[in-house]
C-alpha cells in the first residue's frame, strides 16, 4: 500500500495497514537535507528535492509545501527579509492604518512570483511523486492572512474597533485564496492545508462571526474541486475545536495544548480524522525512546486509531536524527494494532 492509497483510504474508513504518518517539518528538513533555509523558502526545486528526499529516507506519508506564511502577503504587499538561515521577518506590514483596507484588492496567481512558485512546485510534486505521495498544498487562513499584513496586535484590535473594515479585507483574502486554491488543485495537489493559526488566539465568538464561515467557504470550494482539506490552527484550540471539526475539513490538526483528543473524537464525521497531538518540544525533541514510543500510542488510543500521526506542529529544526527516527519507528510500528 502506497502513501497516497494509505491517506486516501484512511480518511474514507476504509482498511489500511496502518495509520498515515505526516509529520510537519520545514526547518528540520532544511537542515537535515543540507539546504539553507531561504532557498528552502524561495525556491521550489529545493523545496520538492527536500521533501521527497525526507518522506524517503523517513517513510512517511505525505509531501507539501509549507515554508513560511508570507506567500500571500508579499502578493499583497508586505515587506520581508530572509536571513541564510532563519526564519522570515516582516520588514514592513502593509496595512499601517485601518483606512489602507480600502485599497485592499483580490490577487491574482499569475500577477506574483512566490503564488506561480507554489503552483510550479506542487506540479513538480505530481510530475514526481503524485501517483504514490499525498501530495498536500497550502494557503493562509483568513485571519492570518490577515495578521500577515497587518501587526497582530493591530489586527486583534481591529476585531472590536473596526469589525466592518476586517470582514471586507477577510472577504478578500478568502476570494484570493479560492484562486489560490484552485490553481493547486489542478496543479495536482490532492489536499489544501489551510493555516490559520492565530484562531487559538481569539475567543468562540469571534472565530464564529469572522472566521468559521470564511474557512467553511474555503473548504466547500476545495471539496467542490474533489480535494481534500487538512485545517491546521495550533495552540489551545480546546474552545473552538467542534467549530473547527463543524467547517467538514477531512484533516484536523490538534496541537499537544489541547489536553485530550478523545473528549472530541465522537464529534469527527465518519470521513474526518483528526491529527496529532504530541508535543513537537517537551516529547519530539527533548523526550527520550520511552517517551516518544509512549505519546505516539497514547494519541493512537485517544482518537480509537482513527488519527493520522503528527506532532501538534512543526518538528523543530535542532531534533535529533535519534529522537526522530525514534518517532518515525513508533509511528510505522502502529500496523501491529491493525
């Protein structure tokens, strides 16, 4: 059974051999691959040769584009610096003053370089690996798409100071992310992460008023394109999690800061499956054989077997190759339980 088959039948319910494996990694792949982390960023060809290279050497289960949040927001406008090896920094956030909102407009893949680059490298991942990888895309959620233009204190406040001015820029980061979407899709991509991590951040409320009915959009119109949708917003989304599960994603990430999976997996439809939630720090990366092998099977019992294994986030880039080929034998282990 081959990656894509073994994702693809799991989140349908039907039989596998064992649970998916999709571990996020980007600076740790960077580094275990030898690649600096701004070309990992900015050019795709590194990008794809990483990542195959990772889910070979590491025989895990999927591949996908995700490198930093600032796509979308240098279409937009937004200034960034990237170090050799670092993460980005904002140099400059477009939007300084509410007002600047109404020059706010819908971008277009074919008008910027890092959209086209996204789309180029997930038709490398199809020309490559498509017919035996899961092959997963990616856009910003609404509300950090908008956070990446706009300071996130800023855009915190903006939410009870200016409540009408953020909803038209949200609608117009959700138009540009439907085209986004799409050009993936027929690029190849079989999934659409969508990533909006700073939901943890703001109250049921809110997430309810701006921000499900946009993602609910996103994923209709992804579903609609016969691809999935993998909803990643990591932090404590304990209070927004069966609004999250309620948008139909078939993929839901939940991060280690949600104290348990199993208060929530009767409310997952027979065709999502929820993902992680160990700890990528205190278990991934500082834990020891006893503690990885432990977390992996505690999450496999908290969702019945039904999750897809996956720390809450990112594996960070200064893991062992030990702590995390530990993990990647307790992952594929799993199969015994099946």
């Amino acid at each position: 059974m081959n990656s894509l088959q073994r994702t693809q039948d799991f989140i349908n319910g039907l039989t596998v051999d064992r649970p998916p494996f999709h571990p996020i990694l980007m600076r740790f792949a960077a580094k275990y691959t030898g690649v600096k982390y701004k070309d990992f960023c900015l050019n795709y060809k590194d990008k794809c040769e990483t990542n195959i290279k990772c889910a070979t050497d590491f025989s895990y289960d999927w591949v996908n584009v995700m490198s930093d949040p600032y796509a979308e927001a240098s279409a937009y406008g937004t200034k960034l610096f990237y170090p050799e090896n670092n993460l980005p920094q904002v140099t400059e956030y477009l939007i300084k003053e509410i007002s600047n909102i109404d020059n706010l407009s819908v971008i277009k893949v074919k008008d910027h370089i890092r959209l086209k680059a996204r789309v180029d490298e997930i038709r490398e991942f199809n020309r490559l690996v498509g017919k035996t990888q899961f092959i997963c895309g990616w856009v910003e959620g609404p509300l950090a798409a908008y956070c990446d233009i706009r300071d996130l204190s800023a855009a915190c406040m903006d939410m009870y100071e200016h409540p009408e001015k953020v909803k038209l820029a949200l609608n117009i980061m959700t138009e540009s992310a439907v085209g986004f979407i799409t050009a993936q899709v027929k690029a190849g991509a079989h999934c659409i992460g969508i990533g909006d991590a700073v939901c943890s951040l703001i109250s049921p409320e809110l997430y309810q008023e701006f921000i499900f009915p946009l993602e609910k959009a996103l994923i209709d119109h992804t579903h609609s394109l016969n691809a999935r949708v993998k909803l990643h917003i990591c932090g404590n989304t304990t209070a927004i999690l069966p609004y999250m599960i309620k948008t139909g994603a078939d993929i839901v990430d939940i991060d280690h800061l949600v104290s348990s999976m199993s208060n929530f997996i009767d409310l997952f439809s027979r065709k999502q499956v929820p993902s992680g939630n160990s700890d990528p720090v205190s278990i991934i990366r500082d834990g020891t054989k006893e503690t990885i092998v432990e977390s992996v099977i505690q999450c496999f019992k908290a969702t019945n077997g039904r999750g897809i294994v996956s720390a809450g986030c990112e594996i960070p880039p200064d893991t062992s190759i030990d702590n995390f080929s530990t993990y990647c034998d307790a992952a594929l282990r799993l199969a015994k339980y099946y």
